[in-house]
C-alpha cells in the first residue's frame, strides 16, 4: 500500500506535465520531421512575426526622433522600406548558402573565425532575451492604451505572468505553440491592412498639401541648420528607428524547423516578412504625416492613429481596440520567435562548448527545454529591471542586433570575395551585403553614441559578461578535452593476449553491465576499472548505450541513422574487446533524448534477463572540485544510480581522474 500510493502520485504527476507541456515525441516515427516543420505560412508566423511586430514601436521611435521637422517622416518612411528590402535579401543570402540555421552565429564563425563568432552568438543571446522582453512589453503597452491610467502600475506583473505562459508554450513544441498563435497573426495583418489603407485613400486631399509642407519645412530648415543638420537629424531619426529590423534575421536563426526544400522555404518566408514588414512601416510613417498624428500620455502612436482614423465609422471605437489590441498579441507572438532560435543560438554555442553542453540537450517533447527557461526567467528579470520600459528595451535590443547584423554582412562579404572564381554573380552579392554592412554599422555606432547613457552601457556591460563567461567555460572543456585524449592515445589499442570468447552471456553467470557512450579511452578506462576492481568476479559484460538526440544531431532522418549507426559501431568495439579479455559479451542500444529514463528502462530488463548482474559507470573525477564543474558536467552517473539502486539494481560508481 505504501509503495502504491507514491506510485499513484507520480502517474498524477505525469498526466498533468503530459496536459500542460505536450505528450512526449515518438522518434521512431518516420513522418516526425515533417510533422514538426513549418510551411511558409506558419514560418511566417512564427518567425516573421518578431520583424513584423517590430513595426510597432520601430517607427514611432523613429518618427519622434524628428521632433517637429515631420517633413522628413515619408522620406524616412521609404529608406526604411528599402533598408528591410536590403537586408533581407542580404539574410536569403544567408539561408541560401548556411541552410542549416544558426544564422549570424554560424556565418560569423566560418567566415570570421572563432573570435568573432563567440562575439556575434553572444549578441544574439542577449538580443533574443531583449526580443522576448521588448515584445512583452510593448504588448502590454497596446494593451494598456485602452485600459484607465490607474491600472498601469500593473503593467510588470502582467508582462511577467505573459513570459510564463509562453514559456509553457514553447516547452510543449514550437508548432503547437505557433498554431494556438496563429489567428492572432491574422487578425493583425488584416486590421492593420485596413488601417493603413483607410489612411491613404480617404485622405488623398492631403497629398497636395503635404508636399508643400515637405518643401516649406526643407526650405526653413536648410536657412536655419543646413544641409549637414538635416542630414545628422534625418540620420539619428533613421538610427533610432533600428528597431523596426530587429526580427529580420530570425529566419535564417530558425531554419531547423523549416520544412522541406528548407532553403525554400526558408526564402519564401523570408520574402513574406519582408513585404509585410515594409509595407506597414512605411505606410507607418506616410499615415502619421497626412493624419498629424502627435504623442498622447499613456497611449502608443498606433493607437492615437487608430482611434483617429476609425472614429467616423460604424463600431469605431470598438475597430480600434480589436486593431490595436491584436497589435499587442502579435508582440507576443512576436516572443515566440526569441524562444524559437534563441535557445537554438544556445544549442549551437554548447556545441562548440562556448557553454554547457547540456543546453544542446533536448526534452522528450524534442524542445530545448533548458534553454527555454533560461531566456523566459532572464526576460522576467529584465522586465522587472527596467520596469517594462519599452524606450529603455529598444535602444538595448537594438545596439546587439546591428552588432550580429555587421558581423554577419562583414562575413557574407568576405565569403563572396573568396568565392569570386566560382561565382560569376560575386559582384552583385557582394555590392548587396556591402551596402548592408555599411546600413547596419551606420546604425549600430549611431545608436551606441546616441544611448549609451540612457541603456547602451548596461548592453554592451551584459554582452561581454556573457563572452567572458563563454571564454572560461571554452577553456575549460579544452582541458577536458586534452585529458581525454591522454586516455584514448594510451587505451584505444590496448593490447590482449589469450583466446577469443565467442561465446553468448549465459543467464546464470555474474554479469557486468557497463554505461558507456563512444569508444573512446574513458570507456576502456571503466572496464579495465571493473576487471582490476573486481577480478575474476564476472563471466560476461553488457555494454548499454544511449544515441542521445540533441540539437546538434536533430536535423533530419537521415542525422539520427548516422548518430545511431556510430553509437552501434561503437558498441561493437567494446564487445569485442571484452571477448579478446575472455568475456562473454554484448550489447542493447537505445535512441533517446533523456539519457537516464532510457538507461534505467534497460537496466531493468537486463535485470531480469541476467539476475547476477552489476551496473558500473564511470564519472570524471577532478584533483579539486570547483563549485561550477556540476553545472558544465552533467550528473547522469549519479541520477542512474539513484533510479537504479531504488529498483534494487546494485549501481558503482567508478572515479575517472582527468588532470587538468
């Protein structure tokens, strides 16, 4: 009865995560990629959204930027349409060559070198934590422009309960979370088309007008600050506007979860954003000019605009709150695309161990759960920080994104200078990222000067804790690693004398069953460790091995037959070197996500089959052991034996001493 009842509770237990994050992923089904991936459509979504949403505050930054020399609004309007055009053709590039994902990361990185892109990665972290919190808050910003002043002290507690609902979303799958999101995104683009088109077309008598003020204000302002002052005050106008490109490169960040032909889709989705993108910024800008749309406390410029424009219609008022509140659900749609390839930059980094490797590690729901919490709870931080200040998030989130912008242009320019041989358009690629490059760090250097008082500080403070941060952990692995590889020069073709056992494991006899991973000094080590430790005690050894999924090898069906027949080959190797001991030998192979449920659920059936038997794993062991080694080496030995040694399976726990 005792042990019914905990047994009760954690199948309660695992009902309730199953209905609130997902059911687990099945990763032998064959469709699994394809039922993950996203078309164009929900690409659109789910990506675009973060460039799209940007609209939202990008202009209006921009716009008040001019102060009273609105004259200049269309023309801004119009280099900000070609700008996105710029760099998004600039991003298909991109996808185009790197049609893996990882985006300014990896281009930096291959292009660049390791330098620049632990650089670039570290400013994509930090930019998608900033995506994820600008978005919120500027989603509870619409949202409060139709609700009494004196609920706005509110604003950070409801922007902090939004980061929580979404960071249960984004655990349950990324296209679950999309689709639920997915009417939102709809509901924007047509209001929002309906807006900007009323705008235009029932204000044509103000054309007239307007390009008279334009002259008139040229004129005034060329007797009084000249050309050089108009240029510097259209260029801060411009710079501070940034914002309104700061999703364009999450695309190219996400192209994992693309569907098939990626690069198409990838591209597709990219020209979608793009024309959305530029159509509502800079039609943005022309509706502000005809209407004479002027800052109101405690509303956005959107707003002001939609109550302007609908208040003569039918249900005006209520058109206007479905405008702009859809407006600030699709901000935090738009905070999906940080939780989508923010943790897949995270992913990327621990695979080249700038971070912990178990932030490549996935959920059974086939999420990078770890590195979903973390952006969640480090956008609340950041929220409570600043006090969802929308003014304060954008000129941070801005200054990383053109920092990642210029690295990557930089790159794709060297990257079609060395390919000008081959390519016989390098010229016209070239110009096109050039052009970008020098956008992206007109931008950025005018952005950090302008703001870094009012915020660019703390984000340049943050983004080089964070490469630091990268620097130690990378150094530490590399010392790992050399240790690592003392072993393997010394065990891998460890010499054995006697006869060859042939001979299949006998039920009855005291068995070894041994963790391993790869074939490598460390697992010799461990068996060598057992026969030394324990001689003549056991007739036959049982390798077991997990093919861990994580984001590094789920990438197609075709990664996850390679990762499994390299783990086989690996299996094979120990087995037969067990029988040149002369031991009887095998071995039992799984394809996970979790390696400690797939072990345990082995171990046990082992259990039953050979009744004498003994779990041995290895775990690196350090002359001292520091505070941060558990956080960059993961506790699995420990959590198996704990599993194990409950279900009455005798588990030990050999030392590996690794100098470092």
């Amino acid at each position: 009865m005792g042990q019914e009842l905990p047994a009760a509770r954690q199948n309660l237990v695992k009902r309730v995560a199953t209905a609130v994050f997902g059911a687990p992923k099945y990763l032998k089904d064959p469709s699994l990629f394809h039922k993950m991936s996203l078309i164009p459509v929900l690409a659109w979504v789910g990506l675009g959204a973060d460039g799209l949403s940007s609209s939202s505050y990008g202009p209006e930054e921009a716009f008040r930027a001019l102060g009273s020399h609105t004259y200049l609004a269309i023309t801004l309007g119009t280099f900000t349409a070609l700008t996105v055009f710029i760099i998004s053709y600039a991003y298909s590039r991109i996808i185009e060559h790197f049609p893996h994902g990882g985006g300014g990361y990896i281009v930096a990185t291959h292009m660049l070198g390791e330098r620049a892109g632990v650089v670039s990665g570290s400013a994509l972290l930090v930019d998608y934590v900033l995506t994820i919190t600008v978005s919120i808050a500027s989603c509870v910003d619409a949202l409060f422009s139709y609700i009494p002043t004196h609920f706005h002290a509110y604003k950070v507690e409801v922007a902090c309960v939004l980061a929580v609902v979404l960071i249960v979303l984004n655990i349950r799958g990324v296209k679950e979370s999309i689709a639920v999101m997915a009417p939102i995104f709809m509901v924007f683009v047509a209001t929002h088309a309906l807006l900007l088109l009323d705008g235009i077309f029932t204000h044509t008598d103000r054309f007239a007008p307007l390009a008279a003020g334009f002259r008139s204000g040229l004129s005034h302002d060329l007797s009084t600050i000249g050309v050089f002052g108009i240029m510097m005050l259209f260029l801060r106008a411009y710079s501070l506007g940034g914002g309104t490109y700061t999703g364009i490169e999450a695309v190219s960040n996400g192209l994992q979860i693309m569907r098939e032909p990626r690069v198409q889709t990838g591209k597709r989705t990219m020209m979608y954003m793009a024309s959305s993108l530029a159509f509502t910024a800079g039609l943005l800008f022309l509706c502000y000019t005809l209407i004479g749309v002027r800052p109101v406390e405690g509303k956005t410029l959107n707003s002001v605009l939609a109550d302007a424009l609908f208040a003569d219609w039918p249900l005006g008022g209520v058109l206007a709150f479905v405008t702009i509140f859809s407006e600030g659900a699709l901000l935090l749609v738009a905070a999906q695309a940080g939780f989508v390839d923010g943790p897949r930059v995270m992913s990327n980094m621990a695979v080249d161990s700038w971070l912990p490797h178990r932030f490549a590690a996935l959920s059974v729901r086939l999420t990078m759960r770890n590195g979903i919490v973390l952006m969640g709870l480090a956008s609340i931080v950041l929220l409570v920080y600043t006090g969802g200040s929308v003014s304060a998030l954008v000129v941070m989130y801005s200054i990383n994104v053109f920092l990642t912008f210029s690295l990557s242009q930089l790159g794709m320019s060297r990257f079609y200078i060395q390919r000008r041989h081959e390519d016989p358009q390098w010229v016209r690629h070239l110009s096109v990222h050039l052009v970008g490059l020098v956008l992206c760090a007109t931008i950025l250097a005018v952005t950090t000067v302008e703001k870094f008082a009012e915020g660019g500080w703390l984000t340049l403070l943050i983004t080089s804790v964070v490469i630091g941060v990268c620097y130690l952990i990378r150094g530490h692995y590399q010392s790992v690693r050399k240790g690592m590889a003392q072993l393997d020069e010394a065990l891998l073709d460890f010499p054995t004398t006697g006869p060859v056992n042939e001979a299949a494991p006998s039920r009855n006899d005291p068995t070894a069953i041994q963790l391993v991973s790869a074939y490598s000094g460390f697992g010799v080590h461990t068996l060598l460790s057992i026969l030394t430790t324990f001689p003549r005690t056991y007739k036959n050894v049982i390798f077991v091995s997990v093919a861990v999924i994580d984001s590094g090898s789920f990438k197609g069906a075709e990664e996850l037959e390679a990762l499994e027949r390299s783990v086989q080959e690996g299996l094979v190797k120990y087995v037969a070197l067990a029988r040149r001991l002369g031991f009887a030998a095998d071995y039992r192979l799984a394809v996970a996500t979790d390696v400690v449920e797939s072990v345990v659920h082995i171990c046990k059936e082992l259990g039953e089959e050979y009744p004498r038997c003994t779990v041995f794993t290895g775990q690196l062991t350090f002359r001292l052991e520091k505070f941060y080694h558990r956080m960059l080496h993961n506790e699995t030995a420990f959590a198996i034996q704990r599993r194990l040694q409950w279900d009455g399976l005798t588990t030990v726990i050999l030392p590996i001493r690794v100098s470092i």
